[in-house]
C-alpha cells in the first residue's frame, strides 16, 4: 500500500486515532512524572488539548487539509493544558502553517510541516531543555525530512517518524539526568510518540474501534452521576461533600497480601459515600464516590497500588454555584446600561482549595480560576477569566509552573493588555498580590511583582506515590516529602518529622513570618502541634495561619 497524496479526510481520521490512542494511554503517561508526588498529569492535559483539537476536526467537513489542520490547531491553542498540552499546541499550529491553503500534500509538504511545527514550539519556551517532548518532535521532524527526500511514500515517511520518536523518546534519560535517576523517560514525549503511532494506525487503514474501546467513559458516567438532580436539592441537603475521583495502579506485592475483587471493593467504598463507580481492569482500578472522607478512600485504596490521577471537589461550592447560575439564566437580562464599568485594572489568579479562593479574593484578586495540581485550567479558562474580571489590563498569576506557557498563550489570543507574573505556587502568588501597585503601569506592576517572587521561601508537604531517589534523597513509597522551592528536602514516613526538616531547611536568621496554608487532611490538633513546635523552636519568627482546604498538599508552607 503506497499512500503519495494526503487530503483534509485522510488527515481528519489520523486526528481522531491520534487522540484516542493518547486517551488510552494517558493514565501510563501520567504515571511518568519524575517526582513521586500524587499529581502527575502530563497524560490527562495532554489528552484534554488534543480532545479539545479533535473534537473541532470532527465538526469540520472541509476536504482540504490545510483548513483541517487550521482547525485542529485552533482546538489545541484554546484547549491547551499544562506545559506538555501548550507544547502539543504550537508544533501543530506550525504544522498548519505550513500547509495553509492547500488541498493536498505531498511526502515533502507532510515532512516540512513537522519541521516548521519543531521551529514554532521552540520559539514558544522561554528555555528549551532537551530530553523532552521538543526533542523527541526535534529528532522526529528530522528523521521525516530525511525519508520525503528519498520517496514520496507518506505512509512510510509517517513509519520513520515513529521508529525515531521511539528511539529519541529512548534517550531521553540520557539528556535529562534527573530522568535516569529516577528510572522513567520523558512523559511529554511519550504522549507525543501515542498521537503519532495513532496518527501511523490511520494511514495503515485501521479504524477508530481497532484503538479504542466504545464502552461509556468513567467521565461520561461521572457526569451522569453529578447531573442526575443537582438543581432540586439544597446545598446542605448534600450529605457528602467531596466528589473524590482516583485511579490505582495494581502492584503485585500489594496484590499478592491483599487480593483485589472489583465487587467486594465496591461495597467497601459504598458503605463510606454514594454515587459509586468503580471500573477495573488487569493494570488499573478507577474510582468516583461521593464521601465526606476522601482520605480515607485512598487510604483504602493503597492497599492495592500506587494512587494516580487524584481529583477532589467541593460539591457544596460547586452546588451553590450552579444553583447561583440557574438563577441568573432565569432571571431577565441586565439591560447593556445596567453592566458594571470596565476597570483599568483585574487580577486574573489559578488556585485549589476553597479556603486559598478566599484568601485571593481577600488580598485583591479579582477572578479565581479554580485548578492547580491535577486539574489545569486551558487556555480558552484562562481567555474567559480575563474576559469576565472586566478591566482594561489584566494581571495573571498562574500559581503553577505548569500553567505559565497556557496563560502566556492565553495573553496572546485575549483583547486585553495581559501581563503575566510567572509564580509557580501558592506562596509566591501571595507575594506577587501583596506588590500590586494600582497606581502604576502594567509593565512596572509585571515588574514589580515578578521581583516579589524572590522575596518567599515556598514550602509543601505530600506523600510519595512510589519508591525513588532524587539528589541523594531516598524516597520511599508512602513517605511524607517536604518540598522547598520545587526541590524535595525531606522525605521521612512520619508527617511531623518531615514537617520539622522542612521548616528548618526554610527559616534562616533573616526569616521574620511564617504562613501554614492548611489542606483538607490537615487535622486541627496537628496544626496546633505544629505552630506551637515553630513558636518554640523559633521565637523570632511570627505564625499565621490559614484555611486553604485544597487537596494533595497537608500544608502549604510560606517564609518571607
């Protein structure tokens, strides 16, 4: 079979293919995050960009391709998640502009496109590191180049794209240190290799259900569940609380001391919550309760593996909030006199946790996307955020290292002038917010909260989700981790030892507050323990204390 010419059809099946190949494998690429932390989600935001291209290429009936792929990269810009979702994004719209205005494409047309497509994701990261996802599309495009020059076969110029991202995706540890010494390749590059072994199943002639199975999403049944009588209940009829949603990776010596049966779990679960569903296969068990005890379901479910894809939700906001929008759909529009007056200024932030909202809201925020760890707003969430904060220069603090190139992207596509402050946490945003000079230009303000980032030490707690080693930390599997400045400092099996070792790498001579943000499993008895250890230990230093509520981290940790 010798395929010379691809048209708008040809490529709108390898779209499909290529999403639902990254769909099933999103949940392995999740579990390549380097740090063993419950928060890996380069599979999901990658899949949920690609879900977004996808689903504009499927209501496209365009033969040409070079309007398909016009559309296919307007879905990944708006839909782009994280940093490996915004990466996806641009070596695709350099893809589409490369083939702009054609019908059909050649080998040559088809090899140049990935070419152009590496050039213009390049161009979008601020530092290119190698042994990621650039350099497994680097050496791809390359490799593609190579064989459209010998023939004009696209199907075997697609072969050879995958054989090298294979092979690149191979040496990623070998240009990234921190990947061999945690034992994984890069995750971005295997979710790209999974879209273009897709994209290779398409040109082979296979159908959609050769890839992916038909069967009811636990999304689709998730939002069954949430939708089956939200607007005829009240808020504090809601009996539990949390919407708790997990997967578990099955591991044998787990397995082997406490044998997994999808029934008898499931009525374990469904003695502590509602709207249970569990669906399990040979590698993985997937889980959604309704609880008031979301620790105590992973908890549970650590007999069994390792915890990925965590997702906690506060259904009583979430509740007052759609019942708050049902009333305003039914209530009669504001006349265009009645709408409140553009600001000059609106401060656009990203945070999880109803109490870290709050604490936003309080220090001048204007509109909070909620997302963080595990759930990372796109860059159409964030466009809309700067939309609806209603002000002529917008500010936006990610608050997340994973959504700074979405916001930035977002800043290009919004009408407003946007700047963004790049903080990478909580605690950093804190600061950025407290510099806030309404009385100043947009630039200086960037300016002056950028430096303010260098003023906070962050510090986070969490658990390991597996055994590693990284900077000569042994880390093993259900050890408490301490986190400063994005590097791991401590890793101890008791919760308020590795809080103390954390504190101390934090708090030098200089230090005069010290903020503890509390999670949703933070208890109040330990929280006492803890202020009254740093009162004692460091008497110089003030405490605060806040309620975040947000999910993963026990305790956000602040020093200034």
């Amino acid at each position: 079979m010798s395929l010379t010419v691809l048209d708008g059809k040809k490529f709108a099946a390898m779209v499909a293919l290529g999403a639902a190949n990254l769909s099933k494998n999103a949940a392995m690429i999740d579990a390549l995050n380097v740090f063993p932390v419950p928060d890996g989600d380069t599979g999901t935001n990658m899949n949920l960009t690609i879900t977004s291209g996808a689903k504009e290429v499927q209501q496209n009936t365009s033969a040409d391709i070079g309007k398909v792929a016009q559309v296919f990269s307007r879905g990944l810009l708006m839909g782009a998640r994280g940093n490996s979702g915004v990466i996806l994004s641009q070596l695709f719209r350099g893809f589409s502009k490369s083939i702009e205005g054609k019908a059909t494409i050649t080998s040559v047309d088809f090899a140049k496109a990935f070419e152009n497509g590496v050039e213009t994701a390049y161009k979008a990261v601020m530092k290119p590191i190698e042994g990621t996802i650039l350099t497994v599309a680097k050496d791809a495009a390359r490799r593609a180049v190579k064989s459209a020059k010998k023939n004009d076969d696209l199907l075997l110029v697609m072969y050879e794209i995958v054989e090298e991202a294979k092979v690149s995706l191979d040496r990623t540890p070998d240009l990234l240190p921190v990947l061999k010494e945690v034992g994984v390749v890069d995750s971005g590059g295997q979710g790209l290799l999974t879209v273009y072994e897709g994209f290779l199943s398409a040109l082979e002639g296979k159908e959609l259900s050769e890839i992916s199975p038909q069967a009811p999403s636990m999304k689709d049944m998730v939002n069954a569940e949430h939708h089956k009588a939200q607007l005829h209940m009240k808020t504090e009829d809601i009996h539990y609380g949390y919407c708790t949603e997990f997967m578990v990776r099955f591991e044998d010596d787990k397995i082997k001391k406490a044998p997994f049966s999808e029934d008898e779990f499931r009525n374990e679960l469904n003695q502590h919550g509602d709207s249970l569903l569990v669906v399990a296969d040979e590698e993985l068990v997937k889980v959604h309760i309704h609880t008031e005890q979301p620790g105590d379901m992973l908890s549970l479910a650590q007999r069994f593996g390792s915890l990925i894809n965590i997702k906690i939700e506060n259904m009583r906001e979430q509740h007052s909030a759609i019942l708050e929008s049902d009333r305003a759909m039914h209530e009669p529009a504001a006349s265009p006199a009645a709408k409140s007056e553009k600001k000059e200024y609106g401060i656009v932030t990203v945070a999880m946790g109803s109490g870290i909202k709050e604490l936003f809201t309080s220090l001048g925020a204007g509109y909070v996307i909620e997302g963080g760890q595990t759930m990372n707003p796109s860059t159409e969430d964030i466009v809309k955020a700067i939309e609806e904060v209603n002000a002529e220069k917008v500010i936006v603090l990610p608050n997340n290292g994973n959504i700074v190139m979405a916001a930035e992207q977002a800043a290009t596509v919004a009408d407003q002038d946007v700047a963004i402050v790049r903080s990478k946490n909580v605690p950093q945003g804190m600061a950025a917010l407290l510099a806030f000079n309404p009385a100043v230009n947009l630039k200086e303000n960037q300016g002056r909260m950028t430096e303010a980032l260098n003023h906070v030490t962050s510090g986070q707690l969490t658990h390991a989700v597996r055994d590693t080693s990284i900077d000569g930390i042994e880390i093993k599997k259900g050890d408490f981790m301490g986190i400063m400045n994005g590097k791991i400092v401590a890793s101890m099996p008791d919760q308020t030892e590795a809080l103390h070792q954390l504190i101390k790498e934090m708090v030098d001579e200089d230090s005069e507050i010290l903020t503890l943000i509390t999670g949703e499993d933070a208890t109040e008895e330990e929280t006492k323990s803890l202020v009254q250890y740093i009162e004692e230990t460091y008497p110089s230093v003030e405490v605060e204390v806040h309620l975040g509520n947000q999910p993963i981290y026990p305790y956000i940790i602040s020093v200034e």
